[in-house]
C-alpha cells in the first residue's frame, strides 16, 4: 500500500524545481507552488526522524488549511500570496490584534510557515557551508534560537533543544537529500537556498508593509 504524500521519499531536486516554480515574472509567489514546496520539506523533516514531528505535523495543518482556502468557493482570490494578503484584508477576514473569528486565516496560516521556513534556510545554509566534523545539533540549535524560538513558548523550546540533541550526524542529513555524493548535495543545496530565500524575502516584505508580523 502506497504511503500518503508527506511520507514519500524526500527529494532535494523536487523542492528546488518547485521554488523554481513559485515566483511569477512579476515576483508573486503562487501558494499552490508554495504549498507543494513545504510538502517536501515536510517529507525531509520526516525522514529523519520524530525528533522533527513537533514542527512537521504543525506544518501538515497550516499546509491543509491553505489547501482547503485553494479549492474552497473563494479559491480564485488564493491564487497568489500578494492576492490572499489583499483579498482578507479588503473583506476582515483576518484577526489582526486578538484570536477571534478567523483563526484560520491564509494570512495567520502562511505566517507559522514562512517563520519555520527561515529556520530551514538557516539550518539547511549551515549544512551546506559546514565541514565533515560539524555538529549537525549545534546547527539546528543556533538556526532555531535565530528564528523560530522567539514564537514559542518556554515548554516548546525546552522539548526543542532536547530534540535537537538526537538528530542524525551531517553524512546522514546530506544522504536524506536523495542527490548524490556529499559534494553533489553541497551545490544543490547551493542552487536551492537563494530560491527559497527569494521566496522568504518577498513573504516578510509583504507582511511587514501590511502590519501581519506578529498575528495572534
């Protein structure tokens, strides 16, 4: 029996043609490009292990919700980052100061992930520009105390750092890329990295401009 889509095999090739993918000529990220990008990060934090389950399984959630805002009666206003931001804007369908009737808004969604896709970035940056005897736990730890930490609470950084301490060595990260040889990994993730960050880039401008940084 075929396994569901996030426990597929993880693919760095993939992700990198699906960033490729998200951008418009006009600099607009397509959240159905975006949504299939996170699917496979989903899949790598899943291949290595349940040390990740806490922002894995969180990141299936806000990934159905954006799925479910796609195919939904208003799909057509998702097609774009800069369309859903304008379309719940335009019609209050955002909580911007307090959660209350629209905890699951495109823009509170989107936010948990582009805030986990910096933490990506920087561990993935780190691994990409480490050397054979790295700790891969030190990576993890300094890329998530530089991103995602500041969001959670104590006990979730506690769990965290206690996590990271278990996650495989760097041979058996960059054998989780499913590329090749060490070296092989090293330039795509070099290709892959600018992508994503483009993308990140693009999402916190966006969100800085229209006040959304910090959504309850």
């Amino acid at each position: 029996m075929a396994g569901t889509e996030e426990e597929e095999k993880f693919s760095l090739k993939e992700v990198l043609d699906t960033f490729k993918l998200c951008l418009s000529d006009s600099k607009e990220i397509y959240l159905e490009q975006y949504v299939a990008g996170w699917r496979g990060l989903v899949r790598l934090l899943n291949s290595l292990g349940s040390v990740f389950g806490f922002i894995s399984s969180d990141a299936v959630n806000k990934i159905n919700i954006l799925v479910a805002h796609l195919k939904g009666e208003n799909g057509s206003r998702y097609v774009t980052v800069q369309s859903m931001v304008a379309y719940e804007l335009e019609n209050d369908l955002v909580d911007l100061s307090k959660r209350g009737s629209h905890p699951e808004s495109g823009c509170r969604t989107l936010l948990r992930l582009h805030r986990a896709l910096r933490w990506l970035e920087l561990f993935l940056e780190r691994l990409r520009t480490s050397g054979e005897d790295s700790k891969t736990s030190t990576m993890c730890s300094e890329a998530y105390n530089e991103s995602l930490s500041r969001h959670h609470p104590w006990v979730i950084r506690k769990a965290a750092g206690m996590a990271f301490c278990m996650i495989p060595g760097r041979p058996a990260f960059l054998e989780a890329m499913n590329v090749g040889p060490p070296e092989q990994v090293v330039a795509k993730l070099g290709e892959a990295l600018p992508l994503i960050s483009e993308v990140y880039q693009i999402t916190e401008d966006l969100y800085s401009r229209h006040s959304l940084m910090d959504l309850p």
